[in-house]
C-alpha cells in the first residue's frame, strides 16, 4: 500500500478538491482532505466518510492513517 494507492482511493469515492497523502514506511500515513462534502459534519463524521472510502484495507492493509479535513471555506481561511 502506497499514499498514492490510498490517495487514489480517497477521491475515487468521494468528491475532493484536495488530497495529500503522506507516509513512507507503507502502514502509517497521514493526510490533508478538503471536500464540500464535509460541510455541516463535525470531524469525527468527515473521518469516518474518508475512512469509508478505504473500506476493508484499513482493516488489512492500512495499520494507520491520520488526517485532517476541512471544507473548502476552512482550508481557504487556513491558507490566507
């Protein structure tokens, strides 16, 4: 498992206006995430759609991925 397998994964399922995956040893990752998706949801339900998209490799192939998401207003203030 890469970050870009699991990058891949991420914005095959979910509508994304960015995805960055980081992670060099192949089971610990971590990510950044910003999706209109997440808006009105509290962190915890925006983990747990990302997570969704990865289904049964976070159980095998994925020993930990920790992430930050945010909805596009969140991430443009954070990039002013």
């Amino acid at each position: 498992m890469t970050a870009d397998d699991i990058k891949q994964s991420i914005v095959e399922k979910l509508k994304c206006e960015f995805v960055n995956i980081l992670g060099e040893d192949g089971a610990h990752f971590e990510g950044t995430i910003v999706s209109e998706l997440f808006e009105g949801l509290n962190r915890v339900k925006q983990h747990q759609m990302v997570f969704g998209t990865l289904g049964d490799k976070m159980k095998s192939e994925i020993h930990a991925l920790s992430m930050k998401t945010y909805t596009p207003s969140e991430w443009k203030q954070l990039k002013n």
